[in-house]
C-alpha cells in the first residue's frame, strides 16, 4: 500500500472526500494507469483526473449508464476507449461525491 500522495489543487478535494474511506478494512491506496487510486480487497473503485480533478468511480454497467442519462456523469474514455463501468464525474459537490464513492466501494467489495 502506498502513502496518501501529495495533494496537487487538482486533486486535494478528492482526497479531502476520500479520507475517511481509507479507515474502512481492506481499503487501500494503489495506482491505476500509473495514478493513484483507492481499492478495496484489491479492486479499484475511484481515482481522480489529475489533470481536472474530477471523480473516476467504478461501478455497475446500469448505475453508470443512469449518470450519463442524467446528465450526472460523464463516460470515462482514456485513449478514446469507454470504459463501460467507469464514469467522470465533474461536479465539485461534496455529498454526491461522497455517495459515490461508498456506492463505488460496495460495489467494488462485493466483486
């Protein structure tokens, strides 16, 4: 497991939300295409754009295709290949975020 990284400006509100989830067993930081992110039992749910800041979350195909119809989310594609159970989420607000990242980690432990 590594250290909680540096918060840059982009990055400080995901870890500020992030925090508490890393009490939680089995939690641990990681990387994911060379970033950090969070996993749990050793699969990833969250990371953030390190460039922008916005919220990366793992979860169900179905709750992923209801963000982007919502408008909520947007489709996670680096490289310009979607992953589909992966969305961006811009929106700076802290209770979404912190709902998505329990329901990313749920999902994420139960796999």
């Amino acid at each position: 497991m590594m250290d909680r990284p540096p918060p840059t400006p982009e990055t400080a509100f995901f870890w500020d939300i992030a925090e508490p989830l890393l009490t939680k067993p089995g939690t641990t930081i990681g990387t994911l295409m060379r970033f950090p992110c969070l996993r749990v039992n050793g699969n990833f749910f969250a990371t953030c754009d390190h460039r922008t800041g916005d919220l990366i979350v793992k979860l169900a195909r179905h709750r992923v295709a209801q963000l982007l119809v919502a408008g909520e989310g947007r489709p996670f594609a680096p490289a310009g290949r979607t992953f589909k159970e992966w969305a961006t989420i811009p929106d700076r607000d802290e209770a979404t975020w912190q709902a998505l990242l329990a329901e990313a980690w749920t999902h994420a432990r139960t796999r």
